[in-house]
C-alpha cells in the first residue's frame, strides 16, 4: 500500500447547492444514529458495575478481564457478520433487528445469576453494537445529501457520546440504592431499546440499496427526490442510472480485497486501528478506577466519570457542528494534536506526582478524541468504498475498531497492575504520535464530495 502522495490528499468538492435539510431526513437520521445512544449507554453502563460484579462472584483478574470485555467480543462478531444482512435483507431490516439484540441483553443481564449468564447477555449486546456501526453510519450515508452528510453520519456519534452521558448518569443515580443497585444499571437499557426498536418500523430503505441491491428503481427513485428534493426528474434518472452503473462496474471487478480498493481498505483499517490505540475505550470503561489512582474516593471518582461523558458530549457538538465545515482531515488534525498534549501531560502527572491535574488532563483528552476521531471515524468509513462494497468497508473498519477495543480492554486491568500508569498514558501518547504523521501524510478530505465522486477520485472507478 503506497501513500497517496500529500499534494492530491485534499479532495475538493464540487459545487454543491447549501439548502436546509429536509426535516424527514434528519429524522430518519436520528431514528438511525440512536443505535449509537444504546451503543454508548452499554458499551460504558458496565464501568459504575464492574468492581461489584468481580467482588460478588470472587473473579480473578483473568476471568474479570473477559467479562468487561464480553460485550466487546460480540461487537466483533457483529462487526463481522453486520455487512450481510444489511446487504441481503436491507439496511432498515437489519437497523431494527438490532434494537431486539440490545432488548435481549439489557434483560439478561439484569437477572443474571452467574457469571457465565453475564458474559452470554454482554456478548449478545455486543453483536448488537458491532452491527450498529457497520449499519447504522452505512444508512446515514446513503439517505443523505452531500452537503449536509458529514453532519447527519456523525449523529451516530453523537448519540454514542449521549448514551454515555446518560450512562454515567445513570450509574451514579442508582449507585446508591442497595447491593443490586448494578442489575438496575444494566437492566434500565430495556427502556431506549425498546423506544429504538418502535422508532425503526417508521423508516424507508436506503436508496442506493434499493437501486443496486433490491432492483426496484421506481422506490429508489422516490428516496432519491426526498434526498435531492431540488433535482428534476431527469435529474434523478440520470442520478440512479449512475449509482446503478458504478455498482454494476464493482460487479466485474475481483471482489473486495482488490488492488483497485487498497485506498479506502488502508483508511478504514487505520483510522479504527488508531482510534484504539488512543487508549479511548480502555479510559471510558475504567475510568472510576483510573480517578481512584489518583487518590479520590469510590464516590467522588465515579462523579469524575460523569464530567468525562459530559466533555464527551459537549466537544462531539463542536465536531458535528465543524466537520461539514473544516473537514474530516482537518478534525483529525487537531485531534491528534490534542492527545499529544492531553496523553503526554498526564503521563507527566503520573510519574511527577501531580495526580491533581490528573482530571483536567482526562477531560482534556476526551475533548481531543470527540472533535477528531470519535466524530470523523464513523463518517469516513462510511463514505470512502463504493455502494457496491460499502456494506463490507464498513464492515471492515467496525470489525477492526472492536478487535482492537477488545484487546486493549482485557488486557488493561494486567497492565495496569504491572506497569505505572504513567507508562500505560506514554504508550498511548506515542501511538497518537504516529497517528498524527498518517493523518498529514495519507488521509484524504472528503467533505462535500458525492459518494460516487469521493471513490473515483480515491482510484476506486474508473
């Protein structure tokens, strides 16, 4: 895989027509991107639990490791699996299958008896969150405008930075109220995925799906003039025959993993292994426990981790509201420079002593990852492979997104019982220092570009 070389890194939008968006489009979008919300509230819910749950059934730090990381083992799956039936069945069957995951796993760990009931019901939320990545950005992408994606797609992140708000939240609320005051924190998520599951039954199918996977151009016509409400008709035949077209040029290429594709592959692949290896998931899921190094109380230390949720929210705002006018590679940018600083000052604090900036430095690098890549990561994958292959691109990038999240959260307790933490945050700050030369030197920008243009311009088609 060679670089793109620096001085074609930038692709410049054509003219696109600035209109409101149609408020059926949004939402859609948001009905979508509310897989994020009980992406988030699960994927972190399990933080204000995890102590109870290693001290009620004796867990050795081993066995401990693989039921925080539960969950994340089932996003592997379901990142792997994800790209099927969105492609078979179509991205809004697949969209509401996935609340019916989530209704299942916030029951069953609510009642579980044992630890081994646990692990089964994270994993199977799991899965639901590993398709949800791969689906739920997919869906965005397709249903709307270019002028208005990058803002529509980073909702699913947005609703993941919510769900975490609502998590911590939610934790410290019910912290209080008896010995299964944990059962109540994992089983309350029974109530938005139940809300999600309902909203889905009142969304269309994708257009693109419909064009190229289904075959019904008369309704993918109709989704494209609620996309482009401003085209003529001749406008939007001429739209589907080309969405058609690429997908048929797709077709007669050797598959997926092709030289043709090696552009967005090494993207996909690099922004989510990247996006791990920033330390994010590991601080989230441990965040009471990294506060309580510092020497704060159980109490105080689990309030510190609201602050974090609610950094992650307000700066995920700013980067919605910046990435259809900075850019994704522009996000990325600052970003990374705010992880060297935010990571490197908190080793600092760890080896000098200093645990009362401690933090600072955390919220500060949940503002970095939330205006870069927690807001740009969902959109990119989405955006870079054709209709053809975007399902599996998707796929790609989710898959390798929860293998590295997985790793990094069983081995963390290990690591953080044999290394300082200092050493933990260094490690982390030097792989946010090569992050930084990828961003300069081989991510392209996309914002404001048609999907069909974006994979052209990337070598894609010709």
């Amino acid at each position: 895989m060679s670089l793109i070389p620096a001085e074609t890194v930038v692709l410049s939008p054509p003219s696109v027509r600035a209109r409101p968006m149609d408020g059926r489009i949004v939402y859609w979008a948001i009905t979508s991107a509310l897989a994020g919300f009980l992406f988030g509230f699960d994927t972190v819910v399990i933080s204000g639990a995890e102590q109870t749950i290693q001290s009620l059934w004796g867990l050795s730090p081993g066995v401990h490791g693989i039921a925080m990381g539960a969950a994340l083992y089932g996003t592997v799956v379901g990142s792997l699996v994800g790209g099927w039936p969105a492609d078979h069945f179509g991205r809004r069957a697949t969209l509401l299958w996935i609340g019916v995951l989530y209704i299942v796993s916030a029951i069953g760990c609510a009642f579980a008896w044992n630890v081994e009931v646990f692990i089964a019901a994270r994993i199977v939320g799991g899965i639901g969150i590993g398709v949800s990545t791969v689906v739920a950005p997919l869906y965005i992408s397709e249903i709307a405008s270019p002028a208005h994606r990058g803002k529509l797609a980073a909702m699913f992140q947005f609703n993941i930075v919510l769900g975490i708000v609502v998590a911590f939240a939610s934790n410290a609320l019910l912290a209080g109220i008896g010995e299964h005051a944990w059962r109540w924190m994992l089983g309350v998520a029974a109530i938005p995925s139940v809300l999600y599951t309902l909203m889905c039954l009142g969304i269309p199918e994708s257009p693109r799906w419909l064009l190229t996977r289904k075959g019904d151009r008369a309704a993918g016509l109709r989704m494209l003039a609620l996309v482009e409400p401003d085209a003529t008709p001749a406008e939007l035949e001429s739209m589907a025959t080309a969405i058609v077209s690429a997908a048929s040029e797709q077709r007669s290429t050797r598959g997926f993993w092709s030289m043709r594709l090696r552009v967005p592959i090494m993207l996909a692949f690099l922004v989510a292994f990247f996006n791990q290896l920033s330390g994010i998931n590991a601080i989230l899921y441990f965040a009471p426990r990294i506060f309580a190094m510092t020497g704060l109380g159980a109490r105080a230390a689990l309030l510190q981790s609201v602050g974090i949720g609610v950094t992650n929210l307000v700066f995920t705002f700013v980067g919605v509201w910046l990435i259809d006018r900075l850019g994704r590679r522009t996000l990325l940018t600052i970003g990374a420079y705010g992880y060297l600083v935010s990571l490197g000052t908190c080793a600092w604090a760890f080896f000098t002593g200093h645990y009362a900036i401690v933090p600072l430095c955390i919220f500060a690098f949940i503002a970095a990852h939330a205006v870069g890549q927690g807001t740009v990561i969902w959109v990119l994958i989405s955006e870079i492979f054709p209709t053809q292959y975007r399902a599996a691109g998707q796929s790609l990038g989710s898959t390798t997104h929860w293998v590295f999240a997985a790793a990094l959260t069983t081995v963390f307790p290990a690591m953080a019982s044999a290394f300082a933490p200092g050493y933990i945050f260094l490690f982390f700050c030097g792989m946010m220092a090569l992050e930084l030369v990828w961003v300069r030197t081989m991510v392209p920008e996309t914002k404001g570009v048609p999907l069909e243009e974006i994979q052209r311009r990337l070598g894609v088609q010709v």
